[in-house]
C-alpha cells in the first residue's frame, strides 16, 4: 500500500521548536518500507519558508480562543508548510492510508486540519492519527469524524499489522495500542454504530536494537542544519508531576546496545555527511555503565561528531569520570533540570534527586571540560507565589550557573493536570489548545495569567543579564540605565544571533536615550523565521517587554517598552513609564528578594573578611 506519514503545522502566540529530523515518523517510515509498503514522509515543519503571522481572515474558532486568553499577545504565528503545499502532497502522493503526528496537545488543532484536508481530497482513505496527545486524550481525537483510528504508544510495535489489516479489510479488533469507532468497516460485531473500540494497550518493546533505523534517507538534510536525533533509550523511572512521559514510553527504563548506536551515528556520518547529533533520550544517563560503552565505542572508532541532550539530564550519579568521557566522545552542549532550588518543592514535584547544589557542581564539572552547560528552572508551578519564583532565579544567577526559564502549563495526562482540575484551575471543557507552555492562558494557583507572565519575564531577564542587574551602581535615570545596558551587551559579545543556549533573545544593540533597537536576528520575529518587514509593528512586544524588564529590575522603577519601528536590521522601541497593576506589583517583590540577597552578600562577605 502507499502511505504518506505527515507532520502538520503548529500554530501558537509563541513557539518554540528547531527543525528537528522528523524521526519518530522516519521511524515508522522503515518498518513499512521493510514490509513491503511504499512510504512517504512530509514535514510541514522543515517549511520555515512559509512561517507567516496569522492574518484576521484565516484564523479559526480555536485561533480567536487563544487569541482572546492570551494576557499580552494579540498575534499567532503560524510555522511550517501553507496548507495549499500540504494539499499538493497529498494530492501527488495519492495515498491509500495517510498518518498524522500529533504531539503536544496545546497544538492539535492543525493535525486536525491535516486529517480534514486529506479526507476533503481522498473521502474514503483512512486517516491515522498518532503520538502524545492522542494517546493521552484519544476521546478528544475520536470527536474529530475526520479521523478514523487512534494509534495509541510506541507505534512501531503497531503500524505494520494495522496497514496489512486495512490492506486485507480484516478487523481492527485483535490488535493491540488502537481506539477507532464501531461500524467504520474496522470490526465486525453487533455494537451500535458510533461506539469506540479502545483495544488492549501494546507492550512496551524490550528490545530496541530490534528496531532498524530511520529512513534517514527520505529527508533533506538541508532542512535540518545537517543534524541528525538520535533516541538511544526509552522509558522514564521518575515521575515528575509536570511530565506526561510515561504515556509514550513507560516507566521502565529500556536500552539500545551501545554499538547500535554507534553504527546509526556511523552511518549518518558515511551516507549523509552528519556529525552533528541531537539525543532525544529522557534519561540519557539513568545507566551510567552504559554511557560509558557509548562514549568509548565512539572513541574506538575515531568519529569526528559533536553530541547535544536538548532534553536534559539528571545530576544522579554524575561524577568526574563521567563527564570527562562524554566530552572526550563528542558532548558539547547539554542543560541539567533543576525546575527549582526550593528542596521542599522538588519534593512535591516527585524531583528531590536533585538539587542546586548537585547542579552547581554538575555545571562546574562540564564547564571545566569546554561543555556548554546551563539549569532549567520553571515559573510557576503549582504553589509557588511571585516571592519563591523570584528567589528561585536570583539564587541560581548569584550561582553562577547559566540558566533559562519556562512558564508552568498543565500537560493533559500529567499529576499536575489532574490537580488543576481538582482545584479548580481548569475544567473539562476547558478548550485543549490553552495548555500551551506560551499562552499564559491557566496561569497558576497563586498567579493569574498575567501574574505568571510578567513573573516568567523577569526571570528571563535576569538570565540573560544577571550582571547588569546586581552590578552596583548610583542613582541612574531610564537613559544612563539604557545605556549601561548597551555597555553590558558590548562587553559581553552578545551582538549575535542567540544560540540554543541564549536565554532569550532581543539584544539591545543602539541606544539613543530612551530608545533602543534590538538586533534583528535576536528579536521575537527572527526567532520564528519570520523574514517580511510587512509585519505587525505589535508583534515584538516580547523583545521590549525583555529588554524593560531588565532595566526596571535595575532601577527598581516599573518600565515598559513601546515598538516604534522595524527594518531588515533592527526593531526599534521607546521605554515609557508603566502605571498598571501587574508588573509595578511583580517588580516590588523581584526587588525585596534582590535586597535581601544583596544583603546576604555583604554579611557573608563581612564574615569572610573577618
């Protein structure tokens, strides 16, 4: 049979995502090619050429909800392939069962789409749709008429037995891992017509290395940075209330063996010219023994590769030796998740096997053999007032560890989901696409929205500027604080395009007064590969409510940023006074807790001087 497997586009105020190998589907795209099916891949998402800001004509029910709960952003970005270049490649394929992936729930709306507009050009091909969100919320999907079966887990263990079963016209019903509707031509029993079949969940595969590889093959590498993901282990033994990953992967901690890895590392390296590799793994080092077989077999081979863990690591038993071998192997950037440094919150997140200091001393560790390292902290979580947030951020900046910031959103399917609706937070009907980690939408138990907005933003600001913030200095009007602020840029080298490991972008690049441009390639626009000028002028509040944020945090004075204006380098904005509630209020208790830790400073400093 032809199956055409397809990553749709996303559709959010913010997002945050690489142009990452599709290899989930590139996963699912070998086991058909090896039984005997042609496959093709389409990546909506490689398509920045098509990245665009929503225009009020095209945006749907879904859209104007977002639109309308979001505390500060009035734009969505639309990112990946116009619907017209998905239409085509339906349309040439001409599929006899098409595949959607779906992962993140907040974003469901255009995998939707993308089972519609295949259905509104193939009525009676089926449509599969596949990944987190539908296995967490396969009610949710089953709504949609436009799909017709829910592939629930690791798909691999599915996908070959489903197509020969439609390819047969035999019945879904002895397969495991699949929920599809009663009297659909699936199944052949005497259930009223509408009714779903949910089929027995598919065991967890204890065997990866019998897995072959991505269709490696079936992609362009241009799309992608010449950088190829890797997933060299599966299943999550922690259970942090944030995290849906059991869902997909289960508990249990399961391995490739470490030669396989190295012959998939090998083998993009001799056939597509790749030395650079993202490890999606959730636990790369859970089995430290095991990453030391991996570290050495790259070594024993001589390969030339440089290894990042976008998803992070554990501190549990890190160790000198550790990190010496990986970084000799190839590892040159990773982040430790840290969440926060309040012990008794880690605790009630399930997370107390870490700690700052565990990560204080795992970043000295990496940062000594050349590894570009930083901490994850997240903004909001359940409990947390505006004066633990701020505290969290200043402690690990007076670290001395870099480190970003993400806002609390609550993950269908994740402990701390089902605790927003026991509290009240969200509901049931609460439309899925707020759960999204930019929209601000829930907010927090102790936050509104704009409490947790406002919260995040200053927490991003002293990421990107801790410096700038503790430095001291005399009493500074807007304009001598603007202009230290260009010092600070100059000095740090930051007039660039932001890296992976940038905490945020807009790089104050000229200041004049008040005014200030931001360096093109570092503003909110940029980020999203959004090339036009013909842009809403409003669009990159964010970059001024950055570089605001950072010199209120300095002068202990609210300040806002107005856009102004923007041309193919830069973006211009004007800081004004603010006046609202919100960020006067944030800003009070962001400088209590910088006083307090400058006080502390001074005694310990009295202490060691004595």
């Amino acid at each position: 049979m032809k199956v055409l497997l397809l990553k749709p586009p996303m559709r959010a105020s913010m997002i945050e995502i690489g142009r990452h190998m599709p290899v989930g589907l590139l996963y699912l795209a070998s086991m058909l090619r090896d039984a005997g099916h042609e496959v093709a891949v389409f990546d909506s998402l490689a398509h920045i050429e098509d990245n665009h800001v929503v225009p009020e004509s095209e945006l749907t029910e879904v859209d104007r909800v977002k639109l309308a709960s979001h505390p500060r952003w009035r734009h969505l970005i639309h990112w990946g392939a116009h619907w017209s270049k998905l239409r085509a490649a339906i349309e040439d394929f001409a599929p006899d069962v098409v595949g959607v992936s779906c992962m993140f729930t907040p974003h469901y709306e255009p995998a939707y789409e993308a089972a519609r507009l295949s259905k509104s050009i193939f009525p009676d091909v089926p449509v599969l749709l596949g990944g987190q969100h539908p296995t967490v919320a396969q009610a949710h999907v089953m709504a949609e008429k436009a799909v017709d079966v829910v592939v629930r887990g690791e798909a691999e263990q599915t996908i070959a037995h489903l197509i020969a079963a439609i390819e047969a016209g035999t019945p879904l019903t002895e397969l495991t891992g699949l929920t599809f509707r009663c009297g659909a031509g699936f199944c052949e029993c005497d259930r009223p017509s509408g009714g779903l079949h949910v089929t027995a969940a598919t065991n967890w595969n204890g065997d990866l290395d019998s897995l072959p590889l991505p269709a490696s093959d079936m992609v362009d590498w241009s799309n992608y940075d010449h950088t190829a993901t890797v997933i060299t282990s599966r299943g999550c033994p922690f259970a942090c209330t944030f995290c849906t990953v059991h869902a997909m992967v289960g508990k249990k901690f399961r391995s490739r063996t470490s030669v396989q890895i190295v012959d998939e590392f090998e083998h993009y390296v001799r056939d597509h010219g790749v030395r650079n590799f993202f490890i999606e793994d959730d636990n790369f080092t859970f089995d430290i023994p095991r990453v030391h077989a991996i570290c050495e077999e790259i070594r024993r081979r001589e390969l030339d590769i440089r290894l990042h863990l976008p998803n992070g690591m554990t501190v549990v038993k890190l160790d000198e030796d550790l990190v010496h071998s990986m970084h000799d192997a190839g590892f040159r950037s990773l982040f430790l998740g840290l969440e926060t440094t309040d012990q008794a919150r880690l605790k009630a997140i399930r997370k107390n096997f870490t700690s700052l200091d565990k990560v204080r001393a795992g970043a000295q560790l990496f940062g000594g053999e050349g590894v570009e390292v930083g901490a994850s902290l997240i903004v909001g979580l359940l409990g947390q007032d505006v004066r633990e947030i701020a505290k969290d951020s200043i402690t690990v900046a007076r670290s001395g560890i870099r480190f970003w910031t993400n806002p609390f959103y609550p993950i269908p399917g994740s402990t701390d989901f089902q605790q927003c609706l026991d509290e009240g937070l969200i509901r049931l009907d609460t439309e899925y696409a707020l759960f999204d980690q930019y929209n601000f939408a829930i907010g927090s138990t102790h936050l509104t929205p704009l409490e947790l907005y406002w919260s995040w933003i200053a927490t991003q600001a002293i990421a990107q500027w801790s410096a700038y913030v503790f430095e001291e200095h005399q009493d500074e009007t807007f304009e001598g604080a603007l202009a230290a602020l260009g010092d600070h840029v100059i000095a740090a080298g930051q007039i660039q395009a932001p890296t992976e490991f940038d905490a945020v972008g807009a790089v104050p690049v000229a200041v004049d007064g008040r005014k200030f441009d931001v360096h093109r390639p570092s503003c909110f626009c940029a980020l999203h590969a959004l090339s036009s000028n013909d842009l809403p002028l409003d669009l990159c509040q964010f970059s001024g409510d950055i570089v605001a944020a950072v010199v209120s945090l300095r002068l202990g004075r609210p300040v806002g940023a107005v856009p102004t204006g923007r041309n193919s380098d830069v973006c211009s904005f004007e800081l004004v006074e603010r006046t609202d509630e919100v960020w006067p209020a944030t800003l009070e208790t962001f400088k209590s807790v910088l006083a307090t830790a400058d006080e502390t400073d001074k005694l310990e400093a009295a202490v060691t001087a004595s």
